[in-house]
C-alpha cells in the first residue's frame, strides 16, 4: 500500500482561537499538499511552534495508520500527523552474501 505524500508550501503562520474557557490559544500551523492516488487536496498540518515547522518543499509520506485513534462513533484520526521521511529518501542496506 502507498503511504499518502504531503508536500509542505508555506512558512508556519499562526491563528489565534478562543478555547471553550474564553482563553485566547495560538494554533501554529503550515499549508501543505496532500495527495494520493486519487486525490489532492490543500490542509493545514499543525506544528508545535513557529520554530518547529517543516522545510518548505519538502515531502514526506503521511503514516495513516499511526493516526488512527478511538473515538465517539468508532475509528477517528488523530489531530496531528505523523509524517515520516518517504521510503525512497532512506539508503538501502546492502544485502549480505551469503557464504557458499
């Protein structure tokens, strides 16, 4: 199965929400690219701060089954992606020989 590709577009921006509380909360965030086979669409992944974000161009694969998590009617994803460096970026490990 091939893993979702997001391309990261822009610098982290930051929006401020109001919590449930009245607090006033700042939500750091990038636009990025997702695309699978059949789609591509344009979200947003959520960063921890505007330090923390994602060079921009750069892609990773989107590791779906990481994300899934319980919820209220059953199967939900998590609110933060787990991205990790594709699998054609990681060097291949030299196959051993084997001793004839």
């Amino acid at each position: 199965m091939k893993a979702p590709k997001v391309t990261i577009l822009t610098a982290v921006e930051t929006r401020t929400v109001t919590t449930s509380k009245g607090m006033q909360k700042a939500i750091y965030s990038q636009k990025a690219s997702l695309e699978t086979d059949a789609m591509r669409i344009q979200i947003d992944v959520e960063v921890d701060g505007l330090d923390k974000g994602h060079p921009v161009g750069k892609v990773f694969d989107w590791d779906v089954t990481s994300d899934l998590v319980p919820g209220r009617f059953g199967t939900e994803l998590a609110r933060r992606m787990t991205l990790i460096e594709p699998a054609s970026a990681k060097p291949q490990q030299p196959q051993q020989q084997k001793a004839a």
